[in-house]
C-alpha cells in the first residue's frame, strides 16, 4: 500500500514538473514587439497596416466584423487574412448600400439594415476599398494579407505584435507598413529594416497627416467623399 501511495506522489510531482516546463516553453515561444508609425512631422500615423512577411500567421477561421455606425465604417482600417470572411451588420437606424470596386475583391451588398447582410468571403490578397451608394462620405478600407503577421496602429499610431521568439535573432528584421494616404487602391507598402534584438521601433512615412477640420461632419459629401477621391 505504501509503495503504491509512493508511486502516485512521485507519478503527480512529475506530472506537475511536466506542465511547468511546458507552460514556461509556451511563454517564451514569441516576443512582442511594440512599433510606433509616424509621419514626417512625428505625429503619430493611425491606422497604419503593419506587417512581417517572413513570419505567417496561424490561420483564422473567424468571422471579422466591418460595422456601420454614424454613417462610418468602424474600424476604419480592418485587416483580415486571404479566404477569411467579414461580417457587415449595420448599426445606424438607417439603410446602407455598401459595396467595393476594387478587383479582385469587388462585391455589393444591397439596401439592408440591421444584421440582414450576408458575410463576405475575400479570396484573394490586396486592398479593398469600401464605400456606400447613399452616403457618400463613407470609406472605408479592408487590408488582405497573404498570411503574414500583422497589426493595425491604434490611435496614437502603435501596435503591439507578437513573432516568433527566433525574430530575436535578426539583425536585420523586415517589416512593411501600409496606409491608405500611400496607396489607397493597392497594398503597396513602405519598408523598413529593424534589428530583431529591440523591441520598440518607430517607422516615419514619407507622408504628413492633416488634422480633420472641427466641422468635417457637416461638410458636404461632395466636398470629402467617396467619389471625389476615387471618382467612381
């Protein structure tokens, strides 16, 4: 009975040692790296697609979310993965008329309010452009990749982005940063080369970013919208 009760003690420390090790593996498996984007006047960049190409993401099956609220696409920029799906529920009180020009991707989803649309499907890498048939001031972007590690500046132009812990390594870490200021009708990107032992890094864009006027919500469609900056 003893040596059967020594066996179980020493069967559940070896089980705990076992789970500890794999824990403290899994926590030093990837490194977070914090990238600031600003532009030629150090003012911080939003909405900036920043991505690492030699490091692909697991695969997401999830269904990303475009919403519409105060006749807005929210988020603004949304970046989703090749063959992954977008959701478009409608938030304001009112119908949109979304619909995308851009080829490969282009795609239209009709008068609809509330969750009445179907989830679209974006088979292939590259920008989508978004904009709606009734309210012209609406534009909105969605960022395709091609299963590369990315994230999207928040706010105050950062994002914090998780690779791989053999990053660490590189002297010479590539990274690449889209905005659509630079190429709003095709992901052409910036690049940048870090060193892979830092964990923070600025990248300044060879562009300056312009304050919205405070009355930019009662400018007139025509003046800001859709079709004055794309002509479609």
């Amino acid at each position: 009975m003893q040596t059967r009760r020594r066996y179980s003690h020493s069967f559940f420390f070896a089980a705990v040692a076992t789970f500890s090790l794999l824990l403290g593996s899994s926590v030093s498996l990837a490194n977070e790296y914090d990238i600031m984007v600003v532009d030629q006047a150090g003012k911080s960049v939003p909405n900036a697609v920043v991505t690492f190409p030699d490091f692909k993401a697991k695969k997401d099956e999830r269904t990303a979310v475009m919403d519409q609220v105060d006749q807005q696409f929210k988020p603004e920029v949304l970046a989703i993965q090749k063959t992954q799906s977008v959701d478009f529920p409608n938030s304001d009180n009112i119908r949109h008329h979304v619909y995308s020009f851009s080829r490969p991707n282009h795609f239209e989803i009709k008068l609809f309010s509330g969750s009445e649309s179907k989830a679209v499907t974006f088979e292939h890498n590259g920008v989508a452009v978004l904009g709606c048939n009734i309210h012209d001031n609406m534009i909105g972007f969605i960022y395709i990749s091609d299963g590369e590690i990315l994230g999207v500046t928040d706010n105050n132009g950062k994002v914090s982005i998780e690779l791989p812990k053999e990053a660490e390594t590189s002297e010479q870490l590539m990274l690449k940063v889209w905005h659509s200021k630079l190429s709003p009708l095709s992901n052409e990107h910036i690049e940048a080369k870090v060193n892979g032992k830092e964990m923070k890094h600025t990248v300044t864009l060879p562009m300056t970013i312009e304050d919205k006027p405070e009355n930019s919500e009662s400018m007139p469609p025509e003046s800001s919208g859709f079709k004055k900056k794309f002509g479609k």
